[in-house]
C-alpha cells in the first residue's frame, strides 16, 4: 500500500463526499458500491480497525474504486420538486412515479410503452435527492395518449367551471375564500367531501372541490369579519387591534415573545381578515402594549 492510497468505510467516504459539498445520500452511494461489487468495479476490500479499537471485516474501500464507481452521482443534476417532476430547456420531465400522479394513470401503463419505445431519460434527483431517471412528460404523454382522460384545468386563479358551478383545490379555494388551507383541508376530510379530478393551470392532476360545498363548511368563518388597514390592523370600538406579526413588528419585539405575553396574559383576540382578505386573531394593542412595556422601554434605550 502506497501514501497515496486511502481506504474507508461507507460511512467514512460518505461524510468526506459531503465535506466537498457533494450531495449524495447514504443509501444512494451504499447501493451503487454494493452493486460496483458485483459487477467486479470493486475489487479491493479489506478488514479493519476503526479508531474505537472495533474491527470491521471485509468494509474498507479504495477511494479511486469508490470515486469511479460513483463518478455519475457527484455529477450536478437537476433536482425534481415535491411532485417529482423536474424542468429542463423549458421541458418538464418526471419519474415514472411522478408521471403516473400528474397524468393520472398507472405506472404499469406507463413503464412497457416507455421500454417498448426505448425512450431515453435523463438523470436527475428526486424530492429527497435520490438519483432516478426522468422522462419527458409530453413524449409519455404521447405514448399514454388513449390512457389519459380528457380533464378540466385551472385558470390562473386555480378555478374552472363546469355547467356554471366553480370548482377549486384546496389551496385555491382557501386563497378564495380567505381561510387557511389546513382549515379548508380539515374540514373537507372530517366530511368526506366528494371531489373531482382537474389540471392546475401548471398541467398537474388535483383533486378539486364544488366552491358551494366548501363555502358552506366554513361558513362561520367567511361571515362579514372586519378587515384590516394597510398595516393589519383594525379599529373595533375605536381601540387598535393587530395580529401578532403586526403588533410585534411595532413594539420592535419578536413574535414569539409577543405570543407569549398574550397567553400568559389571557388576552381575548377577535377574528377579522387581514389586509389581502386571508382570516386571523387580531389583539387589543394597547393590553399587548401594557403586558410588553418592559421589553418595549429596553428596545428604545438601545
């Protein structure tokens, strides 16, 4: 064995990789230098010790042979977003997975017709940065063509309407209607809600949701709520009512201090929207202003 020559663990290599800023995960490169074994591209295992005194039969790798076999995953490949679809020269390009989600077919309809064509991928990460191959959705789209249903998609907005009635996801009809989306979300799922399959304007498949039928789960909170000025904040009674961010934003104190002083306080909040419509709890300021008068007197003497 030469200076030069450095062997290591899995372990060992994958900390180093990172050290250099390459992005590979541990599971990715183990299986790529399990299956390097295999087909003879690693052929310099030994046994050793580490540095607390354990031995470790047959787990130490050659660097070079680690390096080679893994060369194409140091490479800078593009990365899919939460949907497992990536972009490349303004084409959109997706795991079988992810294709099967966004055309809203079957992965077995899709993987013959891709193998039967010999369609060439490209390498790219998935949402978790593991190394797949990414086909082009308008070729497997073509491919897929008698398989893909005819489906509604969103306008901008992410609405459309079918005989009049307006349909939405959840994240749109939330924007829509001014409530949350984990509220809008939980109330279609506590009633089993039923939904129709829709393309966002992006092409994606969505379940979407009759705008009526959501407007009335959340009816108690889409009634007529004041809204807030420019800076969020309301005048009810003629008394300044701000959410947190806006009340903290003013005393020049963080929010979650701002937070804890009001519950510690008890402080009744009343519901109102804030300037772009969307609902939250609004505070009296002048009884935020009294609980945080110490942190406000500190920050103007700073």
């Amino acid at each position: 064995m030469t200076e030069k020559e450095r062997y290591g663990t899995i372990t060992a290599f994958h900390r180093l990789f990172q050290e250099e800023g390459i992005e590979v995960s541990f599971p990715t490169m183990a299986a790529r230098i399990e299956s390097a074994k295999k087909q003879g591209e690693i052929t310099v295992i030994l046994s050793g010790r580490l540095n607390t005194g354990r031995i470790l039969y047959g787990a130490f790798y050659l660097e070079s042979e680690v390096r080679e076999a893994c060369a194409d995953l140091f490479k800078v490949l593009p990365k899919a977003d939460k949907y497992n679809l990536l972009i490349v020269d303004d084409e959109t390009y997706g795991t079988i997975g992810g294709l099967s989600r966004n055309l809203g077919i079957s992965m077995d309809i899709i993987q013959p017709r891709i193998q039967d064509v010999r369609l060439k991928p490209i390498r790219g990460k998935d949402k978790t940065g593991h190394i797949f191959d990414f086909y082009s959705l308008s070729e497997v789209s073509k491919l897929c063509g008698a398989f893909i249903q005819e489906l509604p998609q969103a306008d901008k907005d992410g609405l459309f309407e079918i005989n009049g009635e307006t349909f939405g996801t959840s994240f749109s009809l939330s924007r829509h209607l001014g409530v949350s989306e984990a509220t809008v979300r939980s109330r279609i799922q506590s009633t089993s809600l039923k939904s129709i399959r829709g393309k966002a304007k992006t092409g994606r498949i969505f379940d979407f949701f009759l705008l009526s039928d959501v407007q009335k789960l959340c009816e108690d909170l889409i009634s007529d709520l004041p809204q807030a000025d420019e800076d969020n904040y309301l005048k009810i009674n003629g008394e300044s009512h701000g959410t947190i961010r806006s009340l903290a934003r003013r005393f020049g104190i963080s929010k979650t201090t701002v937070q804890s002083r009001i519950q510690r306080g008890a402080i009744k909040p009343v519901c109102g929207k804030n300037r772009v419509g969307h609902i939250f709890d609004f505070y009296p300021e002048t009884e935020v202003q009294i609980l945080c008068a110490d942190l406000i007197a500190k920050r103007k003497t700073e």
